[in-house]
C-alpha cells in the first residue's frame, strides 16, 4: 500500500521572560514598533485591532517589567503632542527584529531535518502563570523582619519604591526569601485606596506610592486611575466613579496609592 508522502514544517515564536515574567512576544512588540510609526497610541491600537485601553495595559506590564519606560508621551507643539518610544524602547524593537530572523533561521534549519517524517508528532506544552492581580513588579528583597508566625517583608522596585508585604514564616522559607533576593509582588487594582495630596490624614497602612495620574479609565460604577511614580513604574487602582468625581482626580493630579501590607502576594521566578 502507498500513501503520498506529507511534509511536515515546524514552526515557532521568540517570547521573552523578565525573571520568569512573561513580558511579551511578536504582538507586543508590534505594538510598539506601530508607536514608532505612528506616534499615537490610538492610531497604533487601531493597526494592532486592539481596544486603546489594551494597548496602554500592555505597554504598563512591559514598563514594570522593564524597570524603565520605554514609551513615553510629548506634550506641546503643532500636533499637540503624541507618543514615542524611549531609546530604551526602540533599542529593544530593533534587537528583537534581530532575534526573531536569527530563530526563523533556526526553524528552518530544523524544519529541513524534520521532512518527509510523518508519524511522528512533537508536542510542547508551557506552563504560564496567570494572575488577574492588575498590579506586578519585579524586585529585590532589602529588609526582613522575622515574627514568631509572620515575617514582614520589603521589597525595593524600579525607581526606589519600596513595597512592604506580610507573609507567614513558613512562607518567607518557602520562597527562600533574603536580602538581595529577587522576587516579584501582585496587588489587586481592588486593594489600592487612592488619596490626594491634599488630604492631611494619617493611615495604618504601611504601602503609600505616589506619583501623577496619567490615565483615568471610566466605567459604568467604577473607574480604573493609573498613577506612574517616578521611574516609570504603575500602579492602576479600581474605585467608584462618584470617589473619582469627589477627590477631584484628572489627568495630572498628584495622587497616593495606599494598600495594606496583607494585601501583597509575593512570588519568586520559577
């Protein structure tokens, strides 16, 4: 008996890891390249077919993970201002065109060896940690105060600040946790109290990053504020509408993101 022979093709993707931290693939950096083009998050989330809400989520993951911008806005001029990509932000497109026709080169290779096999099926699955906490950023533990059933933990990030976060003794061992140590922190956008800095009130919670708002995402009861702190770094709070009317929040105004110590969820890269 006689079959046609079939051909079979491998195929693949470049995805990059910051510290076990998935920080993107092809996608992202399209996007980032249609910035460079356009010089317009709105024009460049309409190339990607992607809600321009997306498009500045995806930019504000790659941001805290990169521990520096890499897009950054102009205010001013004839055309009102627009977005560009940092040099940090372009070195990084322009490496990855480099990388990715470096791996397409190597599929293929294999891709030659792998002709004429036709029964014989390679299947890969990865494990991607997902987590709905809207808030993560990478780390180095710089202080440690050990408790007979809790340990208090501090975090430094990109641009100094610090995160403190309560776990259990037998959780700090765990993770192996000690100065110098990396380790990456999630905090749900539900756990952030936004304050301004007007407001003359002294709190128990040991978090308090402040920055500028530079985003405010309304919704039908609730409104997503994005504060970025010095650095680069974000940190998106949930609260109602009628609190974002109220604090008079806009585009701008400085503003403090307070969350508990209990509120934190450390983890360290696989």
């Amino acid at each position: 008996m006689t079959s046609k022979e079939k051909t079979i093709a491998l195929h693949g993707s470049v995805w990059m890891t910051v510290d076990g931290e998935n920080f993107g693939g092809k996608g992202r950096i399209a996007l980032l390249a249609q910035i460079a083009a356009c010089g317009s998050i709105t024009q460049a989330a309409k190339a990607m077919k992607m809600s321009y809400k997306a498009a500045w989520d995806a930019i504000d993951s790659m941001n805290n993970l990169a521990g520096e911008p890499l897009v950054e806005r102009l205010t001013g001029g004839k055309g009102g201002g627009g977005t560009r990509l940092t040099q940090r932000g372009q070195q990084l497109v322009d490496n990855f065109h480099i990388i990715e026709q470096e791996h397409r080169d190597f599929i293929r290779q294999l891709s030659q060896q792998a002709d004429g096999i036709a029964d014989d099926f390679l299947l890969i699955k990865k494990m991607n940690m997902k987590t709905s906490a809207r808030n993560h950023y990478l780390g180095k533990v710089t202080h440690i105060k050990l408790g007979a059933v809790n340990d208090e933990i501090e975090l430094t990030i990109a641009g100094g600040q610090k995160i403190v976060a309560v776990i259990t003794h037998e959780s700090t061992e765990e993770l192996g946790l000690q100065p110098g140590a990396e380790a990456f922190a999630l905090i749900k956008s539900s756990s952030i109290i936004v304050m301004t800095e007007n407001q003359n009130t002294r709190l128990s919670a040991r978090n308090q990053l402040s920055g500028i708002v530079t985003r405010i995402q309304p919704g039908a009861v609730n409104t997503e504020i994005i504060i970025t702190m010095d650095g680069g770094s974000t940190l998106a709070a949930i609260i109602t509408n009628d609190s974002c009317t109220a604090l008079g929040l806009q585009t701008g105004t400085p503003a403090t993101g307070i969350f508990k110590a209990s509120s934190v969820i450390l983890g360290v890269p696989a």
